[in-house]
C-alpha cells in the first residue's frame, strides 16, 4: 500500500492544518535558537559563489500554512547573519550576503495554492518555488542544496507494510489500525521498524546526493522515549480510541470488517536512540547536534476539541480516501467523546513522547549514494 496522497486538511479554515498545528509551530521556534547556533558554528561561507550563485535552502514535507513560512524565516536570518559576520574578513573580502532560493517540497497533494498565498502574502525576502514529490527520492540535482529542513515530516512512512495487511502473515493487524495499539502483534511493529528504516536510508541517500559537500540538515520529529513500549505512548491511545470507533461503525453496519481490517495508519515514532543509530550507521552526515526539544505547552492539547482537532486535520484525508467522506463527521464525534473520558490529556504519566532535533553536516570525505 503506497501512501503517495497522504496530505494534511488544505485550505485555512476551521478544520484546516494551518489554523490547527500550534504544537508543530512551536516546536519550529523552540529550534530557532539553537539552529542559529549552529549555523553561525558550522556554516562554511565559501560554499557558493554569492556573484553567480543563490543559497539553496528547501523544506522537505512543507505541508500548508506559516510553519514552513516560519521555519525558513529562522534559516534565512541565521545564515544572513553568518555572512554578514564575515563581510570584514580580510581574507576573504569577496564574501557579501547572497541570495536566497527556496523549495517548498511535499506530494503532489498538498495545498500549494494556499501555501503560496501566504507565503507571498507575508512578502518574502527570497525566491520561491514548489517542488511536488515524495522526499523519499531524489528531488534535486546533485550537489545543488546548501541547507535542508525537515519538521515533523519523517514521521509519515512511504508506505505501509504489506505483511501487516496480509491476512497469511504473523503481521496481519486485524481489528487494529497501528501497530500501537492495544493488543497488536510484535511482528507489527516489527513491519513498521523494518519500513522506518528503509525509508530513513533512503531520505539520507537523497540528500546526501542533493546537498553540496558540508552542506547542513536540520530535523525535528516527535519520538517515544528510549525503553518506553509504543503501547504504553499517548499516540498508541490515541489511535487504539480512533480504532475502537472504527470498530464500532463496523458492528453497526456503517463499514464492513474487511473494510476495517484492511486500514493501517503510516506513522511511525521512532525513538531517540534508533534514530540516531541510523543516522550515524548511514555515515554519510556528521551529527553535529543530538537534542530534546522542549515540550509545547500543555493548553495546546489539553482541550479536548482542540486535540481532536489536531488529531483530525493530519488524519481526515487517510480516512476519506479509504472509507469515503461520509463516514467523518461521526468517526471524529465518537472520538472526542471517548477520549474526553480517557485520562491521556491531564495526566502527565502519558507524557512519554519528546521531541528530537538533529542538525546534520554533510561529510566531505565520503563518497555520494548512488554515485
């Protein structure tokens, strides 16, 4: 099953991603100091030739709405600054502040039409340009990137796992739609781990193909913390209510069990400890920075409308597309409903996720996949 149409809620409307992804924005501007940092430490200013040549940035997984906006803003002021900071340098008295060239990449699903009417609205100081296309690929040509970002993006698998809905498979996660939830197979999650790291090996062979030798890659993804079961996660509560009101539509008839049976949502959390150990076993980036990102604040997601909400605008599509659009409405009313009389909002013992961000330096001395 290929997620090639996995997108967030378009547009900028009540149930919409731009209007309900305040914890992802957060996250962006938790970043932004310590990405300064980084880049005014690790930035090799003679990368470009600023007469000919702009800087190159992209956001991979742009979605919609101002937190790509955001999150390029912070990269642009951290390496204008860099350069400005070298502009008296006696030795290299040719360096001035370039220009700026930026790729808004996401599938072709993605609202680009309101992302770039806010984007353009906001008057940027840069050229832009949207890059449709799974980032799981190559995007650009070889060595033509300077700075590359990904924020809460390589949580979404290319695909999912054919074992899991096979019905003659260990793996087959009947009944259930994630390998979190309550009562799932090992060998789920065993089949998501093993597609995690194939698609992690395959986003660092691209960029490392894209990016110019020192070039730099910021992430931020949401992970389980090291030793805690994905089960005992306030994601796999999350998804095990979502699933006992999938199953509840299906026993009153609304959907079909082989219609249930078939559905696996594509998210994976990783957790700190394996997301670094496939980064530096991929050996092609340094690790420069390996860190905790604070936790958004709690009034972000203690509110029960508002954590349906959040939940609703990056899941809504997947559901549409598999069970059609008129199943919604009931599925995300019996959802708030239950998870209004589940304790996961208010109490801090379900608080076992975190939030990572990497900042990665191309190598110089190894050689590109692929090449």
């Amino acid at each position: 099953m290929d997620n090639q149409k996995i997108h967030m809620n378009g547009g900028d409307g009540p149930n919409s991603y731009a209007n309900n992804s305040e914890y992802q924005k957060q996250l962006v501007g938790y970043s932004k100091i310590v990405m300064a940092e980084l880049i005014e430490q690790e930035l090799d200013v003679g990368i470009i030739n600023p007469d000919c040549s702009p800087f190159c940035v992209a956001d991979f997984g742009c979605s919609v709405g101002g937190n790509t906006y955001l999150a390029v803003q912070n990269i642009i002021e951290a390496v204008e600054t860099k350069y400005k900071s070298n502009e008296q340098d006696q030795e290299n008295p040719q360096l001035q502040v370039p220009e700026f060239l930026v790729f808004f990449n996401d599938l072709v699903q993605n609202d680009f039409n309101t992302l770039f009417n806010y984007i353009h609205g906001n008057k940027p100081n840069y050229f832009t340009t949207g890059i449709p296309g799974s980032f799981y690929g190559r995007v650009f040509p070889k060595a033509f990137l300077h700075f590359a970002h990904s924020s809460m993006s390589l949580l979404y698998l290319s695909r999912i796992p054919e074992e899991v809905l096979d019905r003659k498979s260990a793996a087959w996660n009947k009944g259930r739609i994630h390998y979190s939830s309550s009562g799932a197979a090992k060998e789920v999650e065993a089949a998501y781990s093993n597609q995690f790291r194939k698609d992690i090996q395959a986003f660092l062979d691209a960029r490392a193909q894209e990016l110019v030798p020192g070039g730099l890659m910021a992430i931020i993804t949401l992970t389980i913390l090291d030793g805690v079961l994905p089960s005992d996660s306030p994601m796999a509560i999350n998804f095990t209510i979502l699933g006992s009101c999938l199953q509840d539509m299906a026993n009153m008839g609304i959907m079909s069990e082989e219609k249930l049976d078939s559905f696996n949502l594509p998210y994976y959390y990783t957790s700190p400890m394996e997301l670094e150990t496939l980064i530096k076993t991929h050996g092609c980036f340094d690790i420069v920075r390996f860190e905790k990102l604070p936790t958004p604040l709690r009034q972000v997601v203690i509110d029960v409308q508002a954590a349906v909400l959040s939940v609703r605008v990056v899941t809504e599509q997947l559901f549409q597309q598999h069970f059609g659009k008129d199943i919604t409405e009931e599925l995300f009313q019996r959802y708030a409903e239950k998870l209004d009389s589940h304790p996961v909002l208010k109490d801090d013992k379900y608080r076992t996720d975190a939030s990572y961000f990497a900042f990665l330096k191309r190598k110089t001395e190894t050689s590109k996949p692929g090449s």
